[in-house]
C-alpha cells in the first residue's frame, strides 16, 4: 500500500516593526524619598568623585553625568533631575550659559554649583540664574555632601565665604556689558560663543544651518549691542561672563 506524503507548509516569520537603534534614554524613578541627581564637571576624577558620593548618599540617586556644557543642557531636558551638580567654567559652553539656555525649562530642578569661579561678577549672574546652593571646590568634599544633604531636602546652602561675595557683588557696580548679557538672544549668545572658541563665519554657520550671510550679520549685531569693535573684544567679554573656559581655548 502507497503511504501519502502530505506537503507541509512553512509559514512565513511574522513581520515585526523595527526601532531606531538610538532612542532617547528611558527617564527612570528614584527609590522612594531619594532625589535623582545629574552631575556635570569636566575634570573626569572629579566627575567620578562626585558621582560617587552622590551614588552612596542615602537622600539621592544618580542620574547620569556629563563634562561639558553642551551635555548638561541635553542631559538636563532628556532625564529631567531633580538636582543639578554644575561646574562654572567648561570646555566650549560655560555653567552661566548652561543655565540660560534651560530657562525656565525645568522649574522644579535645583542648582548646586560647585566650581573654583567665586569672582563678584560670576556670583552676580549665578545669583540671576536663581541657583540653590554653592560649595567651592577649594573647600573640603564634606561641605558638597553637606550641600547637597540640604538641596535635597529643600533648602538652599550658601556658606559665609559666598554670601560675603554676594554682598560685595551688589554693592559693586557692575561689569562693563554685564547687562547687555541678558539682551542678547539664546542664538546671539550661541554664536558669540562659537566666535570666541575661534571659528569662523562659514564654520558658524554650518554648525548652526544658517546662511553665511546670516552669521556675518550676527557677528556684526553682537559687535554693535556690546559696544566692541574687534573680535578680541568680544572674546574677552565672553569670557568674563563664564560663557566659555580661556584655558580651553
């Protein structure tokens, strides 16, 4: 007797959706009563030493780190911390530009400054930018764990040595252009800063998607509105704002 062959049928594999490879970074909660911190320092051994302490104190969690100016902004609006750990002066943009260009962005979020940087004009803008707390980083790491224990629970932390400095600040007159700081466009201060790390009005405006024509004519609004004639007076202007590190250029 013939045995019958049965032809079997393979099924086609079900067509899944496929994902971009790059996804932004999943925001994930704190352990209960534990504030999710987000350190930016661009020195990495300090940048580890911190994220360290933050990691084993019992009142926070670490939520990421960075070491320049341009990741602090992206980090900060990607896993929105509830207490920022922020240098002064970094490579390319500086703390004070940092805090500009969140805004009011993150409202709920605190800033702890920790940076070597106490000159009266520095503290002014930080004072401006609404920061919570400031420990220098020529002071012993127990005060940025003290600092931080306060921040996480509400308060602010500023030490006698700082509030001495915020007291001369505004008793002083201010710095030449000081003001102007704050009438400048998020783009206008972008492209000073581009200027000031020596690129030219071509590689300005590749890097920002403008025409030449625009970033020439930027350059020369920003000339105007600071009272500088030269691009050596825009540097140093920059620079006296903390907008970007001198050393790092």
């Amino acid at each position: 007797m013939k045995t019958s062959l049965r032809k079997i049928r393979v099924s086609r594999p079900t067509a899944y959706p496929t994902f971009p490879l790059t996804r932004k970074p999943t925001i994930s909660s704190a352990p209960a009563g534990k504030k999710r911190v987000l350190v930016i320092e661009d020195q990495s051994a300090v940048c580890d030493l911190v994220a360290e302490m933050v990691h084993a104190h019992p009142r926070c969690d670490l939520a990421g780190k960075g070491s320049d100016g341009e990741s602090a902004v992206e980090l900060a609006l990607q896993l929105r911390p509830d207490i920022l750990v922020l240098d002064v002066i970094m490579p390319g943009v500086g703390g004070i530009e940092v805090l500009r260009r969140l805004g009011g962005s993150l409202p709920a979020m605190k800033v702890l400054i920790f940076s070597g940087k106490q000159e009266p004009h520095i503290v002014r803008a930080l004072m401006q930018a609404g920061i919570h707390g400031f420990v220098n980083k020529n002071g012993p790491l127990s005060e940025l764990r003290k600092a931080l224990e306060a921040v996480a629970l509400g308060n602010t932390w500023f030490n006698e040595d700082f509030s001495r400095t915020v007291r001369q600040a505004l008793a002083s007159p201010a710095h030449l252009g000081e003001g102007v700081i704050d009438q400048l466009t998020p783009r206008e201060r972008e492209i000073a800063v581009l200027i000031a790390q020596s690129h030219s009005s071509k590689e300005v405006a590749g890097r920002l998607n403008i025409s030449i024509k625009t970033a020439e004519n930027h350059r020369a609004n920003l000339m105007r509105k600071l009272g500088v004639r030269d691009v050596a007076g825009l540097v140093r202007f920059v620079v006296r704002q903390g907008l970007v590190d001198p050393a790092a250029e």
